[in-house]
C-alpha cells in the first residue's frame, strides 16, 4: 500500500465512530477521493483541525488497492477562506461548489483547471457579487466536464442567431433560434443581453459587471441546465441569491 | 455474532444488534456487554432497563433553553441567581455541559440540538431556532453568544442566527478563538495563530 501525498479541498465529512471521520476531498492531482481518517475528530490529531468543509489541505494517504476507502493519515490546513465565515451568501455559495463538486465529479478523474476554478471561486467569494463568481464557476464546470451549452448559433439546426426572439432549451443542449423553438421540452425566453452575458461568462471578461436583471435571469439558466443533466436539482440551488 | 445456540433475531442476538447501534460500541463490545447481561443479577439488570425506559418516557425539553430535563423548566432556567439578560447558543446538550464545567458564565444557555447544515438537508426548521427567536421577542434579553462549534457549518450556523437577531436589537458576540491557556507559541498551528492575532484585544 503506497503512501500518496495530495493536495485536496475537503468536500464533505461524516462522523464515523466516536473519533474517527470520513471526508470526501477533491485534490488537483487525483480528482475526487474519499477516506477515512481515523482520530479526525480528536482536537489532538494528526489532522490539525484541517478536515472542515472547505478547507485546502496538504493531505497524506494511503490508496486502497483492494477498492475500499482510502485510509487519511495526515492533513496540513494550506488556506482556509474567511469570507466565507463572514456573509451568508458566500457560505452558500461555497457549499453549492462543494455540492456539484463531490456529486459530479468522479473518483481518480482528475480535473486539474476545474480544482483551481474552485479555488478561485472560494477565493472570490464574498468579494464583489456573489451571483456573479457562482455563475462563471458553474459555466467553467460545464465547459470542464463536457456539458457547455451551445450560445454560438442554433443549437439545433446550428444556423446564426438573430437578436431578436432566442430561447434556451436545456434539452436540446443551448440556445434556439426561432424557427427550432417549436417541439418538446422546457423553453426559457433568453434576453440577447443574457447571451451576451452567457458569452461573457464562458470567456476572459467575465469580470465585467452584469445587471441584476441579467443575472436573475442567468442564474433560472443555469439552474436549469444543471438540475436537467444532473436529473435533480442540487440541494442548494434554493440557497443562492441572484 | 450469534452464540453457537442463538437462533438469528433471538432475544441475545438482538441485544447484541441493538447495542452496537451505540456510538464506540462495535459488534465484539456488543458481544461482550451482552454476556456481562447476562450473567449480572436479574436486579441490576432491571435497573438498567428501567433507567433507559425513564430516559425516553421522562426526559422532555425545557420550555425555554431546549435542554433535556426532567421537568418543564431546566436546573439552570429554573435557577432565579442567573443572569436572564445574557443567553449563550450551543449546538447540543454535551456542549452546554462543557461550558457549565468550565465554570465562570452566569448568565442562560439555549440548545439549538444541531447546527445548518444544507448539504445533509438541515435547515431552520430542524433546529430551535425559533424557540430562540421567541425567547429573545419576549424581551429582557440584552447579549447573545453564539458558542456553535468553530467549523464551517458552526459558523454558518451563527451567520444565520446573528442575521435574525440583530435586528431585534440585541448585542450578538461569539466565543474567542486562538491559543490555549498554557501552551507555547511555537507549538501552535497557523489557524491558532491567526485567529489569536485577529482577536487580540487590549490589556
């Protein structure tokens, strides 16, 4: 049994025993794992405190060949990220990324640009608009994990799109120009200012500021997206403001 | 688990079953607690029994602060000598019993019996928060002191709180966090440190 060294963001922890505990991490370099850490509940451990939800920490373990739980001998809490224990909305926020993280990622498919997206994001949060971070952490996960919407032309027949009378469809994997807008499945009108939003998101500006209206109706977007892939909706969704 | 004669959902074999549902207790303590049953006094075992029934059947929640108790007000709410103007908002009984032990706070404690936690799907309505909220209405209350745990969700948990109560107009504080008593600077971890260097105050 080799003993690895990861650098990971905790996930999720669930009590096992009197003093033991089972976190769900997401580490750049193995992608989600999940272990357990025996005497992660004791003040006095070899964990120092570093098995909190959201924490970044140099993480040692021992990798189970045999496909049970991986067996945590060691944290170093790297960065903690205090915004989030000072505004609600970005502790929701950061649940929300812990949330789609560990539910829609996989065990040892790592994702390198994603990992460093999320801590950005935690980074971000709580500075600025939250809605805003949220947004461009969802786009990039998408975009990440293969499920980037088409917002370039007609998701359907794949022909330009005109400004004037666009939807999003989930389903049909983008944005609808109005000759495809007819048939099956949930349309959502899109403003042209919310594709625009949507391009802005997905490329290098997406600092810019967007308007409120804008972003309300972005956030219907991607919860939509994202509650028809994952076929549920994510727990926190309701949690996040606009 | 079964002993070699026990049939499986035999009263020896749910026993065991039963006790190594509890926290610590694995399916070999489970075993031996049992035989230790078994071979005590019909007397002893009476006692236990009937003391676990009365936990269930006799235990309540206290009218005002939530804490298990026997009565419908708590020893602590039921005592006239603490300060009524000052509650402290613990996660769970165990923890209003670790400050009680600590000694020094005189004031009340409420128990919220959890924390939020909206990734296991607890939200306000599974703690008692509005049994705070109303304690905090009714008046006379002037301080609240958020003892949650200092965990992510602990925090959030005061976040939430602090948000409802600060526009009924009472002081929210928090329990300081840093260096133990007693313990060296070059053994403390980075969290210790910084939380210590925020929360400096004045001599």
């Amino acid at each position: 049994m080799a003993t690895e060294k990861v650098k990971a963001l905790v996930l999720r922890t669930t009590d096992w025993s009197e003093t033991s505990r089972i976190a769900t991490l997401f580490s750049r370099e193995r992608g989600k794992l999940r272990g357990l850490a025996k005497g992660g509940r004791r003040l006095k451990s070899s964990f120092d405190n570093g098995l909190d939800l959201l924490t970044l920490c140099d993480m040692v373990l021992i990798r189970k060949t045999t496909g049970g739980l991986d067996l945590l001998t060691e944290a170093v809490v790297v960065r903690r990220f205090p915004r989030l224990h000072r505004e609600l909305s970005a502790l929701y926020a950061g649940y929300y990324v812990a949330e789609l993280l560990a539910d829609w990622t996989e065990e040892l498919d790592p994702h390198p640009a994603l990992f460093d997206e999320a801590l950005e994001a935690l980074e971000d949060l709580g500075d600025g608009s939250v809605g805003q971070r949220v947004l461009r952490f969802e786009t990039r996960l998408l975009a990440e994990l293969g499920y980037a919407p088409v917002i370039d032309w007609c998701s359907s027949c794949e022909g330009p799109l005109s400004a004037q009378a666009l939807a999003f469809c989930a389903e049909a994997g983008g944005v609808l120009c109005p000759r495809c807008q007819a048939g099956p499945g949930e349309r959502r009108r899109l403003s042209t200012e919310a594709l625009g939003g949507m391009r802005a998101l997905a490329s290098e500006k997406w600092r810019e500021p967007l308007a409120d209206r804008v972003r309300a109706e972005l956030r219907g977007v991607m919860g939509g997206i994202i509650t028809h892939i994952r076929g549920k909706p994510p727990k926190l969704l309701p949690y996040l403001g606009g | 688990m079964n002993t070699p004669r026990e049939q499986p959902g035999g009263v020896i074999s749910r026993l065991m079953a039963e006790l190594a549902k509890l926290p610590g207790i694995g399916p070999k303590s489970a075993e031996r607690l049992t035989h230790h049953l078994l071979a005590a006094r019909r007397e002893e075992v009476l006692v236990l029994a009937d003391a676990l029934r009365a936990l269930k059947e006799q235990i309540r929640r206290c009218e005002l602060c939530c804490a298990p108790t026997e009565h419908v007000r708590c020893e602590l709410c039921a005592d006239t000598r603490r300060d009524p103007s000052i509650i402290c908002v613990v996660e769970q009984p165990r923890d209003l019993t670790a400050l009680q032990r600590a000694g020094g706070y005189r004031g009340r404690y409420h128990v919220l019996h959890g924390c939020l936690s909206p990734l296991d799907g607890i939200g306000p309505e599974h703690l008692t928060i509005d049994a705070l909220l109303d304690r905090v209405r009714a008046g006379g209350v002037q301080e609240v002191i958020m003892a949650t745990n200092p965990t992510t969700e602990g925090d959030g948990t005061a976040l939430y709180l602090s948000s409802l109560l600060s526009p009924l107009g009472v002081r929210v504080t928090r329990l300081a966090r840093g260096l133990p008593s007693g313990s060296v600077l070059e053994f403390a971890n980075n969290q210790m440190l910084a939380d210590a260097l925020e929360g400096r105050r004045s001599f």
